[in-house]
C-alpha cells in the first residue's frame, strides 16, 4: 500500500513509522556501500553476504520507500537523485551509531566518558597535542577522540553537536549558546629550511625577499591574503614556487628539502621550529592572527568539557 494519498506531513509520519518497524541497519549500510562502489556484488562482499541476499535487501527498501534508489547500468548501478539527496543523512546516520559502538566499548573498558574534540591544525601543532597527554594521564576515566579539520567545518560539527567542542580561532560572533576561551596568542612568520640562506639575517624586510621562491597557500586562505599584503607596497611581485599547498606534511618536507620560504601561523610550524627542522626568518611583518581557543556550550551536556577547559585555560597562563 503507498501513501501518494496522504498529505505531506501523514506522508512523512507513515514513511518513518514504516521505516522504524521494517528497516535494517545492514540494509542502509548496504545502501551506502552499493553508492560508493558502483556495485552490488562487491557491496555485498563487504559485508559478508552473497550478491543475491543483498540485491533481494535493496528491493525490499527500494519497496519500503515506493521509489527507485538505483538505476542500473552496464557496469553495474548508479544512485538516482533521490538516493544522492539521502546519502549525507545516511553517512550521519551510521556515523553516529559507529561513535554509540565506541562510546559504549570505552565504557566496557572503563572509561566514564568520551569527549570528541575538533581542532584547527595551528591548535594541534601549538597547544593541544601538548597538553592532552598530561591531561589524559590526570583523568584516566576520559577518553578523547580528536578530530583536525577546517574553521568553518569544526563550528558547523559544533552546531550539529557531533562534536562537543572545538578549538579555533576566534570568531567574530561567537555562535548563540556557546562561548570563546582564548587560549593562545598567534603571528603570521616567514620559515625556511634549516639550512636556508638567510636565516642568519637579523632583520629581512619584503623588498629583499622578492627574489625568494613562495610557497603558497590557496587563493582563499588568510595565509595568501597575508602574502599579497607583505609585497603590495613593492612595485612588483615575488618569484613564487610551483607549489601550492595548504598541507602541513607537504610544506614541511618541501621547505627541508629546498630554498623555498613560506608564510604560515607560527602556532602550525612552531613545534618543527623547536626541533630544528625549520627556521623563522627575521621578515618584519605587521600582521596578526585572531587568537586560538576553545569554543564550548556554555551548558554542556559532558563534565568532561568543563574538565578539559579548566585544564587547557589554567596551562595557557
């Protein structure tokens, strides 16, 4: 029986309560599976079942729904646009229900709570993957999953409360419910390999650095929008690398390897510069960066936040 004859909302009510009762999770990690690889049979292979068993698991959703979720093809299946509009959930979805698996398998471990922090790589290399160890050593009952990923990504996941706090950089409003902590002051530095030329130059200003190979970050990034500023007053524009790159490893590797400068936030590099793979040259240069901190609810829903930003803003004095 389908439900064409029912109002938008009786629809939606009658789809989910039909949903609840008759879906399976192996069927919509299935369904993701079949989208990702094109392929029934090795969906299939997967997750341990024959390609009949699950073709006859999608027909029974493609049922349970009233519409086709796959248009087949010669080489296998495509998702059709429905299906497209359904994966991001379904991705969320089973995500959450992998971090339920986690959180209770900590728990059978002993573990009386999992925090999920994000963090922006100048917080990671700066401040958090030096504190965490210690703060870890002095609550055993915490586990912490850590997750890098952009600004805008981590308050987004925020917002959607997959994770339960973050550290970045400051915004300019911070979002409705939720508080900034500073945590760690910030400056825009040029760096170079150990061995470079000039990083015995006591004080370099931009006209004697437009001979210098750059690496540059992304057109979007603040890090390019700082170069451009650096060389706007000298007439004419720096030589520049035929790499561009936003990737720490990258930069880090190619910097060592090479005569190429770059500019950077000095919390990303300022680790690789205490061990002595990188060097900070002596570039006068005016601008700054907005301050790294923890953005938090200011109800959270985990002691252990509280926990981790009295911790984190005690060590940043």
């Amino acid at each position: 029986m389908t439900t064409s004859h029912l109002p938008h909302s009786g629809r939606s009510s009658a789809l989910l309560n039909r949903l609840l009762a008759r879906t399976r999770l192996r069927q919509l990690q299935l369904l993701v599976l079949i989208a990702d690889l094109g392929s029934i049979q090795r969906a299939a292979e997967v997750v341990g079942q024959t390609q009949s068993s699950a073709t006859k698991a999608l027909s029974e959703l493609e049922r349970m729904v009233d519409l086709p979720l796959f248009e087949r093809h010669a080489r296998g299946v495509r998702p059709t646009l429905i299906c497209r509009d359904l994966l991001p959930l379904l991705r969320s979805m089973l995500g959450s229900l992998t971090g339920c698996a986690e959180m209770l398998a900590a728990a059978a471990e002993g573990a009386q709570g999992v925090l999920s922090v994000g963090a922006i790589t100048g917080a990671l290399s700066g401040f958090l993957g030096r504190e965490l160890g210690p703060f870890l050593q002095q609550n055993p009952q915490l586990r912490v999953e850590v997750v890098e990923d952009g600004h805008h990504a981590l308050l987004a996941a925020l917002a959607a409360r997959t994770l339960d706090m973050v550290l970045v950089r400051e915004p300019a409003t911070p979002a409705s419910g939720t508080r900034f902590v500073p945590l760690l002051q910030d400056s825009v530095v040029a760096v170079a390999g150990p061995s470079h030329p000039l990083h015995r130059k006591r004080v370099l200003h931009a006209h004697q650095m437009l001979g210098q190979q750059w690496v540059l970050a992304p057109l979007s990034t603040q890090m390019h929008a700082a170069f451009e500023h650096l060389f706007e007053s000298c007439g004419q524009p720096p030589q520049r690398s035929p790499l561009i790159t936003r990737s720490l490893p990258m930069l880090l590797e190619y910097l060592r390897t090479t005569d190429a400068v770059a500019l950077t936030p000095l919390s990303v590099v300022q680790p690789f510069v205490q061990a002595g793979w990188l060097q900070v040259l002596a570039l006068q240069f005016p601008s700054t960066l907005a301050a790294i901190g923890l953005l938090v609810p200011e109800t959270p829903e985990k002691h252990g936040v509280n926990l981790l930003t009295e911790y984190l803003t005690h060590r940043s004095q």
